[in-house]
C-alpha cells in the first residue's frame, strides 16, 4: 500500500506527539538549509528529539520520505489563470519559483511517480484548463512545459552551486572565458556560432526562462491552431 493510502498510527500523549506532516515538515527544514545529504530518518529524528525507531510507524524508507517532501512542496505550486496558456506559464512559473525556494527540488522533479495529493491537484488544474481546446493528446502537453520548466530550472540550480563552489558569478566566468572564445571564433570555423555570441542580448535568468517559455507555448498555440 502506498503511503498516501496508509493511515497514520493513532496519536498517543507523548512529550514529543508526531505526524507525518511534522516528520516531512522537519525533513523540509534540514534539506533547505543543507541539501538532501542532510536528510536521512536518523537526523530528521534528531531535529525532532524523538528515537529514530518512532518514524518508521509512520513512514517506511527515505524513499517514502523524499516522495511526502517533493509532495509537500507541491501545495506550493498552483496554476492559475484565465485560459490554458496563462494556466501552463503559471504552471512553469510556479515550479521554477519553487525549486528557488527549495534548491533540492532540482534533484527531484522527474524520474520519481508525483502521485500524492497535491500533486494531483496540481494535475488536474492543468488538465482542466486544456479541455475544449483542440489537444488529443494533453499529457505530452503537460510534459513538454513541465520538462521545459525542470530542466531550465535545473540549469539555473546548477550555475548557483557552481557560483557558490568556485565564487565566480556569470560576469566573472565571462572574463575569465571571454579570450579563449575570441581566439578560437578568429578562427573562423564556427561563423554562425560567433555572429550570435557578438550580437546576443545580456539577458537575465528571468528574461532567458521568460522567452523560452514562450517559445514552447507559441508551438503549443500553433499546433492549436492547425486543428
């Protein structure tokens, strides 16, 4: 049985009561703080001065662990809007400010079955505001904007870990790259990879996430419109 299927073990009048919700929420806090290394059944225990044996009446394994917290922070994440496109932006939107707020997401989204409730409900927003509108095929819909999401979101992750382990920001690596891409450009071998490297706009990460979002629910529009 899963566990969103499972029933808690009745509460009992202990120093330290215990719930899921307190297990994942204290789960939530080391992660933020320190990553998911920090996270295991024998220091989310510790964080909530209970012996690590009483965790297991209410959750299995890690695994069942890190499945309640991507969970948990699904209830973050609601899209919303008038139509489907301003439902799948705040749908994108709302998973990148997410995975900001909890760096750890990054590690999670995708591979793992987001089967729990508030995923679900998240789901069905989607789904909802795609009925009518012309899509047979709504779950690769849903897919195409959710990867586009993950795997930006995952990229932006990536570059604050990196800033953080080498202290060098975007500007820094720039200065420091800048020479060997002059040089190598000189060549003359990669003429079309140049022209756009000298001509491309200094955009943020929200203008960079903004645009190509963009670009996935333009496709989206027009394969509407075909039909």
């Amino acid at each position: 049985m899963l566990v969103w299927e499972r029933p808690e073990p009745p509460s009992r009048p202990v120093p330290a009561p215990l719930s899921r919700e307190r297990i994942v929420r204290a789960a939530i806090r080391l992660a933020d703080a320190d990553g998911l290394d920090a996270v295991s059944l024998r220091k989310v225990a510790t964080a909530l001065d209970v012996r690590p044996m009483r965790l297991y009446g209410y959750i299995a394994s890690k695994e069942e662990l890190l499945d309640l917290m991507v969970d948990a922070v699904h209830a973050e994440i609601r899209p919303a809007g008038d139509g489907w496109r301003e439902v799948l932006r705040s749908l994108a939107e709302s998973i990148r400010h997410a995975a900001h707020t909890h760096e750890w997401l990054a590690d999670l989204l995708d591979g793992r079955p987001q089967l729990g409730p508030h995923a679900l409900a998240t789901g069905e927003t989607v789904v909802a505001a795609l009925d009518g509108v012309g899509v047979d095929d709504v779950m690769p819909v849903v897919a195409a904007v959710k990867a586009y999401a993950v795997g930006a979101v995952r990229r932006e992750v990536a570059e604050r870990r990196a800033e953080r382990a080498t202290g060098m920001d975007e500007r820094r690596w720039q200065e420091a790259l800048g020479p060997y891409l002059r040089r190598t450009f000189a060549t003359g071998r990669f003429p079309a990879l140049a022209t756009v490297v000298h001509d491309a706009a200094h955009l943020d990460a929200d203008q960079t996430f903004r645009i190509g979002l963009d670009v996935v629910l333009d496709g989206i529009e027009a394969r509407i419109s075909r039909r």
